[in-house]
C-alpha cells in the first residue's frame, strides 16, 4: 500500500493489532476448571481451527490471530510437535510402557529452532500438562538444554500461569519450565504416596522442586498444590514465599501440625487461603496467631469445633469465608454462635454440610433454627447453604427471617436434598421486599399453591436476574400463567433468556437423600420423566414471564 495515500477508516481498524487481538480473544475456550475428563477435551475445538483458519487469512490476521491461538495451551504438545523430526517410538519398543514416547530423530535444524521459540514466547499459559512426561522421551529434554544453551525457561518468556501433572515425588522436568515471570504455579500430584517409598524422601523431593520454583520465579504469588499428601513441602513453599505469596490452594492435605499453620500464618502477603483442610484432636488447642493480610478463606473440616480453632489463628478481619464440613448439621447449630464473633466482617459466607449417611431416619431441622445464629453478620452479601443430612424444613417464616436479617444480600443459594420442604410464591415475596439488591436468587423447588390474587398487593423488586431451582423434578406448578404474572410482579427485570434458563448444579454427595439405588430403572425412569416434567413446566412460566416483560415494554 502506498505510505503516501489517506486509508478509509475501516482499514485503520483492519491494521490495529489490539482490536484484532481483542476480536479474536472471543474465539478463545475459557481455561479448564480441572484436569480433562477423558483424552479428547482438550483436543483443538471450532474456536480452535477458527483461529488457525483466520491466521491464514491475510498476513495482518496473522500474528493477532496466532497470539491468541497460542497464549492458552492445554499442555506444551502442540509446541513438542513443531520439533521436527519428533517421532513416535516403534510398537516394539522396550519396555512396553514406553513405546507412545517421541524421540527426536536427528539435529534440529536452525529454521526449526527459530519456528520453536517463536511460538514458545506467544504462550502465556499451560492449563494442565499431564503428558510431557509421559509422551516425551526424556533424551528430547537434553537436546532442547543444549540447543538453548542451558537456559531452557528462558524460552517462555512471558510464561504466567503453568499447571503440571507430577507422575512421581522425584520427576524433575517440570524445573524446566520455571520461566522467571511465572506467577501462577499449580502442581497436580498424581501419585499415591504409598507406592514411592519412605515418606521423608518424597517430601525432600518435592520440596526441592518447590525450594526451587521460589528461587526462579520472582514474581510466583499465586500456588496450588494439588493431591499432596504430606505437609512439608507446603512449609518450604510458604518460607521461600513468605513475602509475596498472594493466593494459596491446597485440596485434598490433611494439616494438623502447629508447625505447618504457624508457617502458613507468617506469610504477610497471604490474601487467599483455599481448601485448607484442618483436622485438630478435641482437646487441641491451637496457639498460633496471623494470617493478618487474610481476607479470603476456604476450609474443609470433620468436626464442626475446628472451624473455630483455626478463625481463632487470624488476625485479619475475612471478608470471605467457605466451610465444607462433613460434621452432621445438629453440631453446627451451637458452633455458628462461636464462629460468628470471629467474623462479624463477612460479606460473602458459603457452608456445605457433607456429613457421612448414618442409615438411620434423617433428623428434621427448621431452617430459621439453622441459620438464625448467623443473623448478626449484617454485613451478608452473598449466602450459600448446602445440606444434605436433615429434613430441612424451609418455611415462608425462615425466608423472611433471613430477608429481614440480611438486607443487602445480592446472591441467595438454598441447595437441600429430596426431603427439603418447597418455597412458595410467597416465600419468593419477602426476598422482593426485604432486599433491594438481590440480583441471584437460587432455591430447591417451588410449589405455587397457594395462589396469590391479580389484586393483591406485592412488593416489585428491580434488581433480581436470575431464579432458578435445583430440584427440577420436585417442581410444583398448577398455573403457568398465574405463576408467571406473580414472578413477573415480584420482579419485573429476570434475565430469561440468559440467567434464569441456567439451572443450577444440585451437588451429588455420598449423603445424598435422594442417592437412590441406581440399577433400579423404574425408579430411575419415573425420576427422569417428573424431571423432565418440572423443567418443561418452569420453562412455561419463563416463556410466559418473558410475554409480560414484552407487552410491559411496550
């Protein structure tokens, strides 16, 4: 194009690499959750090949196009295979396990080598690399170190985030991809600590790997270890991160030892401290004290008395707090009293009660019961309550007990199993009246008997976007239409074509009420069919709500 001549204005929009990237950003799949299910998942998708097909449109698609198709990889493999000639080992390799590993063939070739880095500095992030260490032979790795001079992480360049799968405590390749600007680490240990060994020599390894990750990644703040089974790596990680770590994610780790909590309450940075697991004896009492920059907390526990051992570390006032207890819902009734002068800050509290089924007759506790020593955090914003082991009974009283005691709740979960008794229309009208700010509103079911009359008066709620229900298949609706014009009354603003059609996910647990034999294909048919009843009757009164929304805008 000649420099001398003006461009239209649609071409200035053309050769402008932000906007491109940011168009081509909306073709990109979100990064996954957790570890793929099967092999095929994260296999290239639509969004994918759109993205290689829209690089090969013009040279100024190009390189927008392939930073984006590039800056999210679920592994390193797609970079493995531009290392020309990477094959794949003969069926006839030995040992058998080894015959799908890659080997390079011959020397890589320098145009190779710079298509390699090329594409090696666009990737930002590596979801879960589950299959380097499994696929690549480990003579590849040496060839790579003398290509790049022994400064392999340099090569990722503007590496941020890296999740890999640890096969075994004394797997060392992930040190390769220690890039200096790495800011979100998660190792997934995939190995049962039973089968490598003495303990003590599994933790000297994985706490060298993580010794070392602190050590070449200055800017590291964020870490999740994933299925680790012994705690002295964590300490190392927290000691070697005492002053930067920002986020911490632990899963499945088991700590009862003073020595690691007092490690973890010296980090100074600390923000968010997630999927802590505490497990105290009942006479224990925990003498440590801070976690003062703490504001985001997840805690998995087996006696309700350990939630409170362990707020009584911190210093910092939370603003966030998750319980998973598997402790039975009667304990937690006393216990809320003494958690909740530890947290009068809250403004987003979340609690699953996951308790191990007993065989006998679940016992029946009101929800009002349940909830009401919660009632002074009049802070609440945001409130979840999962329950599995009780005959929950949730009233119209408790709801406008609950309305009434948070006022600026914006997000309201109830998730109770088959024996939870049903929210009614009217239920639905203290959160419309009590609540102003309420945008999501997540219940068990809803029965709309009794009926509430065209004349009465009803409180109108602006701000509600999404209601949905979790039990589908206990879904009571005698009158779309009436239902529909109640709802609409209540709130007038329901996002129906995105928000309210999402159902949410009711949480399966060995607990589970309704856990039903599943070889029992009667049962397990009829359950389909009044599932199946309840969405097609709830998705009647959002067609019919959406109507009123039209007609009223008219």
């Amino acid at each position: 194009m000649d420099t001398g001549t003006a461009r239209p204005l649609s071409h200035e929009v053309l050769f402008n690499f932000d906007l491109l990237h940011n168009v081509f950003s909306y073709l990109h799949r979100p990064p996954a959750a957790f570890p793929p299910a099967n092999a095929d998942e994260d296999k290239p998708g639509v969004e994918e090949a759109t993205l290689a097909s829209a690089a090969r449109v013009c040279r100024t698609f190009t390189d927008p196009a392939l930073a984006v198709l590039w800056s999210s990889l679920a592994n390193f493999f797609p970079l493995w295979s531009l290392l020309e000639p990477l094959r794949t080992m003969g069926e006839t390799a030995q040992p058998p396990q080894e015959k799908f590993k890659y080997i390079l063939t011959d020397e890589i070739s320098t145009e190779n080598w710079a298509r390699f880095c090329h594409y090696a500095a666009l990737i930002r992030e590596i979801r879960l690399d589950d299959i380097s260490d499994m696929r690549i032979d480990h003579s590849v790795w040496l060839h790579l170190l003398r290509k790049s001079g022994g400064r392999f992480p340099d090569l990722f360049p503007r590496l941020r985030s890296l999740a890999y799968a640890l096969h075994n405590p004394h797997q060392t390749s992930i040190l390769l991809f220690l890039s200096p600007t790495l800011r979100r680490l998660k190792f997934y240990c995939s190995w049962r600590a039973a089968d490598w060994g003495p303990y003590a020599r599994q933790e000297a390894a994985v706490s060298m790997l993580l010794r070392t990750a602190c050590t070449d990644c200055p800017e590291l703040d964020d870490l999740r270890l994933t299925m680790l089974e012994f705690p002295g790596p964590l300490r190392t990680a927290a000691e070697g991160l005492k002053h930067r770590l920002r986020r911490l994610e632990l899963g499945t780790l088991e700590i009862s030892d003073t020595a690691t909590i007092q490690a973890l309450a010296d980090i100074t940075t600390l923000e968010q401290l997630r999927e802590i697991h505490v497990k105290f004896t009942p006479t224990e009492r925990v003498a440590v004290t801070g976690f003062r920059a703490l504001k985001d907390l997840s805690i998995i526990c087996d006696a309700a008395e350990d939630v409170s051992k362990f707020l009584a570390c911190v210093v910092s006032p939370l603003e966030s707090l998750e319980i998973c207890s598997f402790a039975p819902s009667s304990a937690w009734l006393e216990e809320f009293g003494v958690i909740v002068p530890m947290v009068k800050s809250l403004k987003s509290f979340k609690i699953e009660l996951l308790p191990e089924p007993t065989g006998f007759e679940p016992e029946t506790v009101h929800l009002s019961h349940l909830v009401e020593p919660l009632f002074p955090l009049r802070n609440l914003e945001v409130f979840s309550l999962l329950v599995r082991d009780t005959r929950l009974v949730a009233e119209d009283s408790s709801f406008e007990a609950i309305a009434k005691a948070w006022p600026r709740l914006t997000s309201f979960a109830l998730d109770g199993g088959l024996l939870t008794s049903a929210t009614t229309l009217a239920g639905l009208a203290h959160f419309a009246k009590h609540c102003p700010s309420l945008h999501t509103l997540l219940l068990p079911h809803l029965d709309d008997a009794p009926v509430i009359s065209p004349h009465d008066s009803l409180p109108s709620q602006g701000a509600l976007r999404r209601l949905s229900f979790y039990l589908m298949h206990d879904m009571n609706i005698h009158d779309a239409e009436a239902t529909a014009r109640t709802i609409w009354r209540l709130f007038p603003n329901l996002d129906i074509q995105g928000e309210c059609r999402r159902l949410p996910i009711h949480k399966v647990t060995p607990a589970n009420e309704d856990d039903e034999d599943e070889d029992d294909e009667p049962y397990a048919a009829a359950r389909r069919t009044k599932t199946e009843a309840g969405r097609e009757a709830w998705i009647a009164v959002l067609y019919a709500v959406q109507m009123l929304q039209i007609e009223g805008a008219r």
